[in-house]
C-alpha cells in the first residue's frame, strides 16, 4: 500500500491516531516472516488452512487488501485441495511468500 | 437513555485484537475489553459488564458459537447483543451464525475506520429486539 493510500484510509483521523496506526502497520508488518513461517512449516492441512485463514482475515484491516486476497485464494485453494503438494496450491503459496517479501522493506 | 460504551471483543489473533483495540477505543472512542479466547471472555463479562460482544468464530477452545451459548447463560448478558466476526460470509453461513442467536456478523477483514459505527447500528437493532421481547 501506498502512503496516499494509507492516507485515505485515515483520512480525518486526528494526527495521533494517525501515527497510532501506522505503527501498528509496523508491527503487522514485522510479523509477517514469522506468519509466513508458520504457513510453510505447517505440518498437517488444517494448520496451512488456519494459518491462512488468520492472515487473510487480517491483512485487509491494516490497509494489505493484496496480500489479504492472496491469503485467502491460498485458503481456498488449501480447503478444495486434500494435498498441500497440489500445484495450484504451490503457486498461490509462492505469490503469497513473494507479496511478504515485497512488503517488508516497504513500511 | 443508555448509550454503546463498553465492548467485549474475543478474538484469538493478536493483530486482529490491536486493530479491534485502535478501531473501538481510538477511532470509535469506546471502552474495549480484549480476551484472547472464550474461557476468559466469560471470566471477564461479570467484571466489565458489556454493552455488546464482537466475537470470533474460529477460535481454539470454545470456538465462537460455544462462547455464545455459554455466554448466555450469564446473568449478565441477558438482552446483550452478540455480533460475531468472520471471514466466512457466504449467506448460508452467515444464516447459520445467525441462527445461534448472535445480532450480526461482521465480516473479516473489516473496515477500522467504520467498525464503530457498524457495530452501534448492530448495537440499536439488538437493543430493539430486546425492548420488543
């Protein structure tokens, strides 16, 4: 996200909360590795599907519609599928391990 | 008459708890209480004496429909609304949320900004509902 568009998103926020949240931003941010280890290293299908489901439902409240949507296509993706070797699956987990990458120097 | 100042919010990850925190307490200026699960959340309730409950449905534990119905079960929390939030949101499951008795469902990811006055209107409708009974 860009900052113009964190801007619209806060937009009539007093200053304080401003910063309020562009620090929680950070942090959701800084967090993301730790998630995205949690994805990769999740040893049966419900832990990849519960791992996912958590990030997709909570990258679009802090402003990351994008990487929410890729959590959730993976969600999917990881529900429909009985194999986490499914090559769908592969894919959209690589879009989702990329989109962290990008974002963590971003914020 | 009464107003929506005091939410329960019972939601087992972390980031969805501090942005729940900023959006009731900093945007929506509300009084938030934060329980990681629904164990805690029934502990808290006599204490923080709700105004309304935004609760998750998957949770390890008592998942959101278990909370609900023990919840209930409070003196407390006689005629307190109970929205629940989740990702889910197709409209039969959304139905059957709404069929465990909750007031509404949000959906995740929600908007921070208007979470507040969302969850007010769920506020006034459950308030309603209760005053009809």
């Amino acid at each position: 996200m860009t900052s113009a568009q964190t801007s619209d998103l806060t937009e009539g926020l007093p200053p304080a909360a401003v910063a309020q949240f562009q620090i929680l931003r950070q942090r959701f941010v800084a967090g993301l590795p730790a998630r995205w280890q949690e994805i990769e290293l999740a040893d049966t299908h419900l832990a990849l599907q519960s791992a996912l489901h958590r990030l997709a439902g909570s990258a679009g409240s802090y402003g990351f519609e994008s990487l929410g949507h890729l959590a959730r296509c993976a969600e999917l993706l990881a529900q429909t599928d009985a194999s986490t070797e499914s090559s769908e699956l592969i894919q959209a987990l690589q879009r989702l391990g990329k989109e962290i990458e990008t974002l963590q120097p971003a914020v | 008459m009464s107003d929506l100042r005091r939410v329960l919010c019972v939601e087992d990850d972390p980031d969805i708890r501090m942005i729940i925190e900023f959006s009731l307490a900093t945007v929506g200026g509300l009084e938030v209480c934060l329980c990681a699960g629904g164990q805690l959340a029934l502990k808290q309730a006599p204490v923080f004496l709700p105004d309304l409950v935004l609760l998750d449905v998957m949770m390890p534990g008592l998942n959101g429909p278990e909370t609900l119905a023990a919840l209930r079960l409070l003196p407390c929390m006689q005629g307190v609304p109970i929205v629940f939030m989740t990702a889910k949101a197709m409209p039969d499951e959304v139905e059957e949320l709404l069929q465990y008795g909750a007031t509404g469902v949000i959906v995740k990811p929600f908007d921070p900004m208007t979470l507040p006055q969302n969850i007010r209107i769920y506020w006034e409708h459950g308030r309603d509902i209760c005053a009809d009974l």
